[in-house]
C-alpha cells in the first residue's frame, strides 16, 4: 500500500473534517511565516555585507545573472508588508501576553501536537506535510504558542451571556446529538487470496488481533490488533461503513473490498444514537460560542490592541 494510500486511509479512521480545516489553515499561516523568515534572512544579510549579497549569483539565464539583490528586492515588494505586518503581530501578542500574565504551558502545545499527528495519521504524517511546507515541528509549536496565547487573551476581553451560548446550542443543535457509532477492527490485505487465508485462519479460531499484527497492511492499526474505535455514518468508504454497521457486536464480517484493499472487519461495541440536551451540552456550546465569536471579532480584536503600542515601520 502506498504513503498515498496510507495517508487516505489513516484520515477516514476517526477523523473529523473540520480538524483537518483547521489544521491546513494552521500550516498555510505558517507557509507565510516561512516566506517571512526568508525575507527577514535576507534582510539581516543585506545589512550586514550589502556590497557582498548585491554582487552574490543565485540563478542565471542563457549568461545573465540574477542576483541576490534582485531576489530579495522581489520578496519585499510581493510579501514585505504583509510578512512584517505579521511579525509587529506577533510581538504585540508576546508582549501583552507578558503584560497580562498570559502563559502557556508545554502540555498545551504538546496535546495540539498530538492533535495534528492525528489529523495526519500519526507523527510521520506530520513531519512529512510539515517538510512539504519548508517547515519543522519548532515552527508549528512557536505558531500553536502563538495561537493559544491569543484564544487565551481574548477569551477574557470577550463577554458571552447565557442567551447567546443558547442561542449557539439551538443553532447548531445537530452537532452535539451523538449519532449511532460502531467500534470496529479491521485486517486490510493487498489481495483476495491473502484475505482468504485470514478469513479462513479466524473461522478456525485464531485471534483476531494477532492476525492483525502479522498480516495488516494499515500501519497505522495492525500495531494495535487493528482497533479503528468508534466509526460514524460517513467517515469511512461506502463499502466499509456497510458491512461495518451490519455487523452485530463480535461478529466478523467476510472480505470486504474497497479501494484500499480488501478488508475483515470485526465489531467490537455499538453506541446507539442520542438527542441532545442543552444542560448537558452547554459547557461544549460555551466554549464552541467562544470560538466562534473569537474567529470573527479577531481582525478588529487585534488592530485595537495594536493602537496601544508604539509601532513604527521603515521598511
């Protein structure tokens, strides 16, 4: 099975779309703080020995150099203004942080870490769509400490009333209804004689994790007897959630083909679905109604708070 393979498997075991939004948008903004340090570096070599960097050759044409001078005259006037908006940014968050006694524990940015290796399929994943992106884990923790001071900041410049958090519960009711979900394990080979072979060897009684270890190609799971948890309507391929939802708790199912491969899937647990109550959901809907008015009053949030400090710019 390829990383190609692997990877789109990994993300329809568990995941939820809107985490993976979430993270994309992360590493895009730390795209531009990658273009920023490119700038910044060539910024600080220029200064230093501008004579040197003007006469330095990074490319030529049928003979005709182009210098480093002119590389860096292109990236200040493409991303200059909104690669120095970004760092004046983010040292008036430090420093109100600072003034304010915001702090940020290693454990915070350690659980968000652990949140993007899942939405990667597991710490590989990460690094690999870090390393596509120019970036490395140092990057994506100074930009998680970033974000947390800011929630944390303006999470206390915010009022939310009781009305509006209700409000929130009963716009968004759907999202805190837990819906039917199947715990399942699975054993995924590359072709119908291997599964075969499995399917025949758990007809004869042998452990089910076992042969998860020895024969699975998903490594995100066989390590674990093939445990995927608990699955929703919608989260797998269409053949998978079929066979995986009429499976009754400890049944196996036969071979299951799906893109990926062909699948023994076993059923472990089933939850059935429940409606909701806002008592039992109001501290979720709290903290999503925070999120929510903290993504759209941030732009204005941070302009004011720039007023308050002595920002000049010669660039």
């Amino acid at each position: 099975m390829s990383n190609e393979q692997n990877n789109g498997q990994n993300e329809q075991q568990g995941q939820h779309a809107e985490e993976k939004k979430m993270s994309n948008k992360k590493l895009s903004k730390k795209m531009i703080a990658g273009i920023t340090a490119s700038v910044i570096l060539l910024a600080a070599i220029a200064g230093g020995s501008y004579a040197y960097v003007k006469s330095q050759t990074v490319a030529t044409v049928d003979g005709e150099r182009i210098t480093k001078d002119e590389l860096y005259d292109t990236l200040v006037g493409v991303y200059g203004a909104s690669a120095l908006d970004s760092l004046v940014t983010k040292v008036v968050i430090d420093k109100e942080a600072d003034k304010r006694d915001v702090k940020v524990k290693d454990s915070e940015i350690d659980d968000e870490v652990a949140t993007y290796e899942e939405s990667y399929g597991g710490e590989e994943g990460l690094k690999s769509a870090l390393e596509a992106s120019g970036l490395t884990l140092a990057d994506l923790k100074e930009d998680i400490e970033t974000n947390i001071k800011i929630e944390k900041l303006m999470a206390k410049d915010i009022k939310l009333t009781d009305d509006e958090v209700k409000s929130y519960y009963e716009e968004n009711k759907k999202n805190f209804d837990t819906p039917e979900s199947i715990e399942v394990s699975h054993i995924l080979v590359e072709d119908e004689k291997t599964a075969q072979k499995v399917l025949d060897k758990l007809n004869a009684g042998e452990d089910f994790a076992e042969l998860a270890k020895e024969y699975s190609t998903d490594t995100a799971t066989a390590a674990k007897g093939g445990e995927l948890g608990f699955i929703t309507s919608g989260e797998m391929v269409k053949e998978f959630e079929k066979a995986a939802f009429a499976l009754k708790v400890g049944e196996i199912s036969d071979i299951v083909k799906t893109d990926y491969g062909y699948h023994i899937i076993k059923a472990t647990d089933h939850k059935e679905a429940k409606e909701s109550t806002y008592e039992e959901s109001k501290e979720q809907a709290k903290e999503a109604a925070l999120a929510e008015k903290i993504s759209s009053e941030y732009s204005t949030w941070v302009e004011k708070l720039k007023a308050d400090y002595d920002i000049k710019t010669k660039l």
